[in-house]
C-alpha cells in the first residue's frame, strides 16, 4: 500500500485535485467520482494509486500538516514573540483553509497511515514555544483550536475583538 510519502507523480495529482474539491467545497464534495472528474478519468482509475478514499484524505491531512510546519517556521523567522507567531499562524492557515482545517481536526488521526513525521514536524514549535512542555503545547493547542472552530462556526459575537481575546489567552499560557 502506498504510503503518503511514496505517493506516485499520478497520485499526487489525484491528491492536488483533491484538494482543489475540499477547498471549494468542503469534505461534502470529495469524492472519488468527483476527484475522478476534475482529472477527466474514471473512478475506478484512482484506485490503482491510493487504495481508499481514506488513503486520499491521509494523504491532505499529511500535506496541510506539512504546510502548517513550514509557515511555523516562517512565522518565527521574525524574531518576535514565538507564541504569539504560531498562534497566528495557526489561526490565519485555518481561516485560509477552513474545510481543510476541518478534516485535519474533526476526527482521529490514522496516524499510521500519514507521512511518518509530519504531524510531529508540526508539533514541534509549539512544544520548543512552550519550553519543551508537551502538556503545556497541547494545552494552547486546545486553547487554539478552540478559537479557530468557534471563529470558523461563527459562534463569536458580532463586533467581538477576537484579536483581544487571542492575546488574553495566550498570555495565560506564558510563564
């Protein structure tokens, strides 16, 4: 079974279609039949390249982790504060891409079958941010996610400063 990593020229295009779907239309659009039509093939055709419509879902989930690791890392080459950096990081990746966002964090991970390391890869600066304390990470990660989902869902008030809020809450989580 093909792993995300070893993913064919052809596969990876099946995956950037993909991607293309869950962008504009959200997980309700991703289909195989349809990811099949974006490509002009049939759907049976995809098969010979990602067993499942799981395998092709790991394989986003593997790519947005990756995505997310390489803008903490361009985020903190400002020098500031690396909290407030990765939080908005975070934050503007999700608004970016909210249906993507969703798949990544709306169900358990088949971490077996993601790119070994990339969720690590995105984990790591919030874990070195927090002085290597995974508690702490996962703690502000929750705190993160929170607010991205209420902001995604609308659930926030109108005219509510979420800016202030993000600042409030990650000011509780520093030393």
């Amino acid at each position: 079974m093909a792993t995300p990593e070893t993913l064919t020229p052809r596969a990876q295009e099946i995956v950037d279609a993909a991607r293309e779907l869950i962008e504009s239309e959200g997980s309700e659009g991703l289909s195989m039949r349809r990811v099949a039509d974006r490509l002009g093939i049939r759907a049976p055709s995809i098969y010979k390249h990602l067993p499942d419509k799981r395998a092709l879902e790991n394989a986003l989930i593997s790519d947005a982790f990756e995505e997310q690791a390489a803008g903490f890392a361009a985020a903190l080459e400002d020098g500031g504060d690396p909290l407030t950096a990765l939080a908005a990081s975070y934050r503007s990746f999700a608004l970016a891409h909210p249906y993507l966002y969703r798949l990544m964090t709306e169900r358990a991970l088949d971490r077996e079958r993601l790119v070994p390391g990339a969720e690590d890869r995105a984990a790591r600066p919030v874990i070195d941010a927090m002085g290597g304390d995974v508690d702490r990470a996962r703690a502000v990660w929750a705190f993160a996610h929170g607010m991205t989902i209420l902001e995604l869902n609308g659930r926030f008030p109108p005219g509510a400063d979420l800016d202030a809020a993000w600042a409030t809450g990650l000011a509780a989580f520093r030393p």
